[in-house]
C-alpha cells in the first residue's frame, strides 16, 4: 500500500489553521496529534476506529483524547493518494456543524485551486 501524501489546507493569505492550531495545544496534545498525522500518512484510507472517523460530505475526523479533552483534525482526500488536514478543534459530545462546514468549504477551495490551497509539511 503507498504512503498518502500528507497536505494541509493553506488560506489565501498563507495561513495555515491546522500548523496555527497545533501552535496553541500542550506539548504532550499536539505530539499526540503529530502521531494521529503519521498515522495517516502512512495508512490513508485504511485508518479507521477510534484513531479516524467518517463524519459527512467526504469529512473525515483524526481523533485524539487527552485528560478527558476530545481534540479532532478534520481531513478529505485530494484524489486517491493524498490527504489534506483542513483544520483542528476541541469538541465535547459532537464535532460541531460549523466545524464540519469549514472543512467541505476548505476542500470546494482546494478542488478549484490546488496550488493557491495546498501547504506540503516540512518532513
């Protein structure tokens, strides 16, 4: 099975919500969070519960708990071999609609301009 090119979504301005959200986590959180990201790296689609979950419209979740805190990265495939992370948030019961949203409008920017919206971590 080939790795899955790991992409995160960059807004017009250059910002990155996923590298800004991280940026704001505990150490020990968002190193956990950057094991979920390698995991998904090299499984892609083949991750499944309770590390990645299906949420709606080709919205995926990385989940990772922590001190009974839900921490979730929201992610859609770019083609059959590349994942893109749209954006991080904290969640109680439900991943909120908003943040759902925010990630299908992320990927309807990425699919119409992949190189104004695409931002390839540094290995």
């Amino acid at each position: 099975m080939p790795q899955t090119a790991l992409q995160f979504y960059q807004e017009e301005n250059g910002e990155v919500p996923l590298v800004d959200w991280l940026e704001t986590l505990p150490a020990k959180v968002r190193d956990k969070c950057l094991v979920k990201l390698e995991r998904l790296e090299t499984l892609g689609y083949e991750l499944r519960r309770p590390e990645a979950d299906y949420l709606r419209d080709d919205v995926y979740e990385l989940r990772v708990r922590f001190r009974h805190l839900n921490y979730r990265m929201l992610y859609f495939f770019y083609g059959k071999t590349a994942a893109v992370v749209s954006h991080g948030c904290t969640k109680e019961n439900e991943v909120p609609a908003s943040e759902i949203e925010a990630a299908v409008a992320h990927k309807q920017k990425v699919m119409t301009n992949p190189r104004r919206h695409l931002f390839r971590p540094e290995e």
